[in-house]
C-alpha cells in the first residue's frame, strides 16, 4: 500500500491506529533528534535555514532545503530505522490542503512519503 498523506484537522478516522502517524513538531514546535515531533519539518519560515542560511518567506520555500535535510537525517541509523517503519502508513500533518495537492510540492510529508515508495513528491496525492 502506498504512503498517503493527510490533513489532521480534516481526518475524521480514528488518530491512534497503527496505520496512521503525526509527522509535525512536537508541542512547542521543536523537531527533537528522537522521539514525538522527530519527522517534524524544522526549516520555519521567517527563521534562518539552518542548510540553506537564508531567511524563507513562504512555507513551501522551505522544501528544497527540507529535502536536503532529510537526506542528512537518513544517514543516522536509528532516525533511518524508524524513518522506514513509516512506509506504507498515512502520515499526517497540518498543512495538506483539503483538496489534495494537485500536482503541486506543498509538504514535507510528500517528500517523506515519496522517499518511503521510491516516486516523485509531485506524484503523491
């Protein structure tokens, strides 16, 4: 089955079964090495990006640096194992919109969801 991505606040099913798994940060908005809030984005708009330097504006500038993030984080082992316990389940987040992504890279879950099922972030809907 392939990884899906939803929207936490439109997701009516149950939000404890195995199958589905928050990927934001944690309570305070951090992105701590382990544990809840690990597979959180932690390049924030308005912040400095901690791979690129710059300070982005827009969310979904955050992305192509994301990515470059997560590549990194892969090299861990442990964040690696837990990372591929994720494939095949529906990752949830906060900012899928309700009508899907169209085509359009707008999460750090699709680029999760799409390193997990070996596609493009464009083709995860």
């Amino acid at each position: 089955m392939p990884t899906r991505v939803i929207n936490t606040h439109n997701y009516d099913g149950p939000i404890t079964i195995p199958a589905t798994f928050y990927c934001g940060r944690d309570y305070l908005g951090n992105v701590p090495l382990s544990g809840y809030g690990m597979f959180g984005n932690p390049i924030v708009k308005f912040h400095k990006c901690r791979v690129c330097g710059k300070i982005h504006q827009k969310a979904g500038d955050t992305l192509p640096c994301y990515s470059i993030y997560l590549e990194e984080r892969l090299q861990d082992p442990v964040f690696s194992s837990e990372f591929l316990k994720l494939e095949g389940m529906i990752l949830r987040c906060f900012c899928r919109p309700k009508d899907g992504f169209k085509g359009r890279v707008l999460c750090h879950c699709q680029i999760m969801a799409a390193k997990l099922d070996g596609c493009r972030s464009e083709d995860i809907e």
